[in-house]
C-alpha cells in the first residue's frame, strides 16, 4: 500500500471512531435527561401529567375527609317545608290536614291515617342521596302527581288504599328516587304542587285529647309511643338490614310497623295501621288479628327491588282500648322483633 491509500484508510477509520462516539454520548444524555419518566413511578393517585401534588381524579375519599353529612338546608330551600332529623333521617311529615274524611260516624284525624311523609338519607355515592315516602291522594290528585313522578325519573312503589269505607276515598303513593338533595327535593316539591297537601310549618300539639286513655293503650300493646295532634303513635321496628335498591333503609323510611290510636269517644277508641311482615308472617299476623275481631283492610309491598322482600298488612278496629290493645300485642307477638338490649 503506498503512502497515499495509507493516509486515506487512517482517515476513514478516525472519522468512523468520532461517529460512533457521538451517537453513544447522545444517548446517555437521552437518559440523563429523563429520568423521572422512565425510571420512577409517578405518586400514587396522580397519572404522570398531575405530578405537581394536585389529587387524580379516581383516588376517592381520603381516610382523613370529614364524615359526609345530609344537606338538609338544601332541601328545606326547596321543600319550602323543614323537617326533622331522625337519627340519620330526614323526615318531613306530610299530613292531610285539608281533608275531612270519615269512617262511619269516626271524623279521622289526619295524623291518625292520612300522614304523609317524605324520608330523604345519604347515598352511598358522594354528593348523592335517596327519598322515599308515601303520599295521602285524592283521586284527582293521584295522576298529575303520578305524570310529575315520571318526568322527575321518581319510581312509584305502590299505589292502593288503606281504609275500607272512607269518605272521601283517599289513595296513597309511595315513591323512591336518587340524586342530588337539592334535585330530589326541588322534584318533590313539583310533584306535591299538584296537590292541595297544606306545606306550611304548624307545631304539633302534645297534649293528650278527648279521652284517649294513652297509659291504658301503651300497657296493653307493650309498646311506648309519642302522642301528636290528637293520635297516639307507636312502632316497632324489624332487626334485619332492610335494603331497597341496595340502599339500606333505616327504620324511619317505613320499614318499622306503625301502629295508631285516636278517640273514638264514649271511652272507646279507634286503632290503624300497618304491620310490616315477611311472607312467612303475613297469614300468622293476619289470623291472630281476625280471631280478635281486628278488621283487614290492605295487603301490599311497600317496597321495591327490596332485602328481604316485605309486606304491609293494615288494619283497623273500633271499641275498647284494652281488648284492641291486648289483640295488637298477640299479633306482635308473630312478627320478628329486635332482641331486647342486654340487663345492666
């Protein structure tokens, strides 16, 4: 090889050294520019574009987030009609204290047997919540408030009647719905716009009425109630989680059985209600109520989608308090109840 291909081949092997040495040093600096997004992982709860400390959007709630509480000035702002807490409950009663129906010669009290109410509670779902309740209809009332329901996405649970022959008749609605509070109660509101149920806020009267024996009732039904208006209320709640639609429904959103009591004058009384009853139960309650001469009047679901599936068995009775009271109690008596708190 003479001098001159010498120097050509030194030349060729210099330039391919400095080549290959320049896409080594690019690569490193590749990779000593990045190292966050190729060696560590980004903080948990964020995606690797949120890395400036901010939350990710599906971490849920944190162990330290402050309890979630019902907002309840919300829906006294669309209600237009406050309520009272009971427990974790909100309950608005929604009496029909603008009726006047009879049974036979008995004036009912609207507290007594046309008390509507509506229940509103936290679902399990954040900034969500859940209403159900039963509403005291005429039957001109029972269709618009129906139609409002549908255009709101409310379900209706039930549709029927409670007394046998009252006059007028009334109709009940019981409905179910899910959203925000404000919603639920703006959409309530609509539906209860199509009714003349009087909204405005009245005190109840505590004072026991007329003659209505309340200690005589309580003792023989072996049961303590709270007495309202003129009715003596008293109720028993069931010891089961009760669910509907997967929520679960404490007792003040109708799973417990309601029993009322109003003078009937003449020293006698008048008692209606519902127990509230498993299928296994519904004819052992009913036959302990009618060989004590305590009249059916209803049989139904309350509830819908529910755990465990439920029925309302009502009744009705007119004459002494303690022979009606004594019948109550025998008929309790088939029905599962809470185990007694424990002696101290």
């Amino acid at each position: 090889m003479n001098a001159r291909a010498r120097a050509l081949l030194v030349h060729w092997l210099a330039a391919a050294c400095l080549v290959g040495t320049g896409v080594a040093a690019s690569r490193s600096a590749q990779n000593d520019a990045t190292p966050a997004q190729s060696a560590a992982p980004a903080p948990r709860g964020q995606t690797p574009a949120a890395s400036g400390g901010g939350r990710g959007r599906g971490s849920g709630r944190g162990a330290d987030a402050p309890p979630r509480t019902l907002d309840t000035a919300t829906i006294d702002r669309f209600m237009r009609k406050p309520g009272q807490m009971t427990g974790d409950v909100y309950k608005i009663a929604l009496p029909r204290s603008d009726l006047s129906v009879t049974v036979g010669d008995l004036a009912i009290k609207p507290d007594f047997a046309l008390g509507g109410w509506a229940a509103f509670a936290l679902a399990p779902a954040d900034n969500q919540a859940v209403v159900d309740g039963d509403l005291v209809l005429t039957h001109a009332e029972v269709n618009p408030v129906l139609s409002a329901f549908q255009q709101h996405d409310f379900d209706v649970i039930a549709l029927h009647n409670d007394l046998l022959g009252a006059s007028p008749t009334v109709m009940h609605v019981h409905f179910w719905a899910q959203g925000s509070p404000a919603s639920l109660a703006a959409s309530l509101r609509d539906a209860l716009d199509k009714t003349t149920t009087p909204l405005a806020s009245t005190a109840p009267s505590a004072a026991a009425p007329d003659d209505l024996p309340v200690d005589k009732i309580q003792d023989a039904v072996g049961l303590k109630g709270a007495v309202a208006n003129g009715v003596l209320s008293l109720s028993q709640a069931r010891p089961e989680t009760i669910r509907m639609m997967g929520v679960a429904l404490a007792p003040a959103m109708g799973t417990s059985t309601t029993i009322n009591f109003q003078s009937a004058g003449g020293g006698k009384v008048a008692a209606a209600g519902d127990f509230v009853v498993t299928a296994d139960e519904v004819n052992r309650v009913a036959r302990a109520l009618r060989t004590r001469d305590i009249e059916i009047t209803a049989l139904h679901n309350h509830t819908m989608h529910g755990s465990p599936e439920l029925y309302a068995l009502h009744f009705w009775a007119v004459g002494d308090p303690a022979k009606i009271g004594a019948a109550l109690r025998t008929a309790l008596g088939q029905v599962k109840r809470p185990a007694p708190p424990p002696e101290r």
